[in-house]
C-alpha cells in the first residue's frame, strides 16, 4: 500500500458525460501527479499540482482539468467523454515539487466509456 | 523531447534465472532514474538512481546508473513466479517532475 488513495475504483458512463477522480496523496505530501494508462499509450504524464499550485501540464486535452484543495486532496475532472478516454487513471505523490524524488502511484481509476 | 526505451520489450524465463533490463534514456537536465514494476494495478516503486556507478539492492533485485552512457540496467537473481510483472523504468524530464516512461518489459517467470 503506497499510502495514496483513489476513488472510484471503477467508473462506467457514457460518451458525452462528465466524472471526476478524486485522488489524496501520502501523508505530508504536497506534489500531485496525474497520468493516463491505455493500452497503445503506455503511461502519460497529464499534470501537476504542487500544494494547490499548477506546475507542469503534460499532454492533457482541454475537455480535462484538474485542481488540488487546501487539505492537498485534489480532482480530475474529465468532460464532454469520448470512447477514447477510457483508460486507467493515476494519481501519484511526491514530497516536493521537483528535484529527485520518488513517487508513490495509487490503486488507479478504470474508466470504461460506452 | 525526453525519451527513455526499454528492452527488451518482453522476457520469459524459468524459476531461478536471471534476467536483467535495460533501460536506456535521453533526458534534458537529467537529475534521477527510477523502476517501477506494475502488476495488474498500480506501478510499485523499486528503486531511485541518481548517481553513476552506486548499486542499489533491495533482497533479490539490484539496479546500476551509467551516467555517461545514458543506461541503466534492472538485475533480478533467482527468479520467482511472484516477479512476474511489466517492469517501467522512469525518468523525470525537462519540465518539474513529470516523470517520461518507457514502454516496460514484460517479464513472464513460468514454474
């Protein structure tokens, strides 16, 4: 158990829809990492919060945001849903913001688009 | 861009070999490398390398960084069934942590 939490496990909707992920990190972590996991993609980094702050924007489409609370817990946010975004979703920690660390990833969020 | 390549993409062996990966990379303001392995759920973080030459060990598994050549190699000794898994290997890039995978070899370790 890496200490970083995810829910929903499973999510099920259909093309058009709206979800949201939400992710809390370790413990006295203030970095958040998303990443999309598909088959033909491999893991792709999408963005980074660093204690409520945007820091690093990967390859995230426009229908997807995301934002970190004050408790550090934070949400993605997937719009307008396409077939193509079904995936697993990840959500990782780290202590800081950059520099060598390590990054815990949680269980991930299936997302299955009908 | 950043780019790390793994090989080899997929590995089959038999209880007790050892296998090593490999893990080569190209990163602007290269600061660490990392292995993760990934089961069917979420990637498990195995090691951090940041400097050349220092070899990290945890029980049967042992990693190396190669700075100057740009690789870096995942040891396993005495395999088991149980290290059957995708081995990543990681490296974060140009831009804060974002970390840039490569596409992870497939280890199969059959009875």
């Amino acid at each position: 158990d890496s200490g970083v939490t995810q829910t929903p496990k499973h999510l099920i909707t259909a093309t058009g829809q709206r979800v949201t992920l939400r992710c809390s990190p370790r413990s006295g972590d203030l970095s958040v990492y998303w990443y999309q996991q598909s088959l033909d993609q491999g893991l792709q980094f999408l963005i980074q919060y660093y204690n409520g702050e945007e820091r690093a924007k990967g390859n995230i489409l426009e229908r997807f945001s995301a934002q970190q609370f004050p408790d550090l817990h934070s949400e993605l946010n997937l719009s307008s849903l396409e077939l193509g975004d079904s995936a697993l979703y990840f959500c990782a920690s780290s202590a800081q913001a950059g520099g060598p660390n390590e990054q815990f990833f949680g269980p991930g969020t299936r997302l299955t688009v009908l | 861009e950043d780019k790390v390549v793994q090989s080899p993409l997929s590995l089959v062996v038999h209880e007790g070999d050892t296998v090593t990966l490999n893990c080569s990379y190209e990163v602007t303001n290269f600061r660490s490398l990392l292995w993760y392995k990934q089961e069917k759920k979420a990637p498990t973080f195995l090691f951090m390398l940041t400097s050349s030459g220092i070899e990290k060990k945890s029980g049967r598994l042992s990693s190396i960084l190669d700075k100057k050549e740009l690789f870096s190699i995942l040891n396993i000794t005495a395999t088991q069934t149980g290290d059957s898994a995708v081995y990543l290997c990681a490296a974060p890039g140009t831009s804060g942590s974002r970390l840039t995978f490569g596409e992870g070899t497939q280890l199969t370790v059959n009875p």
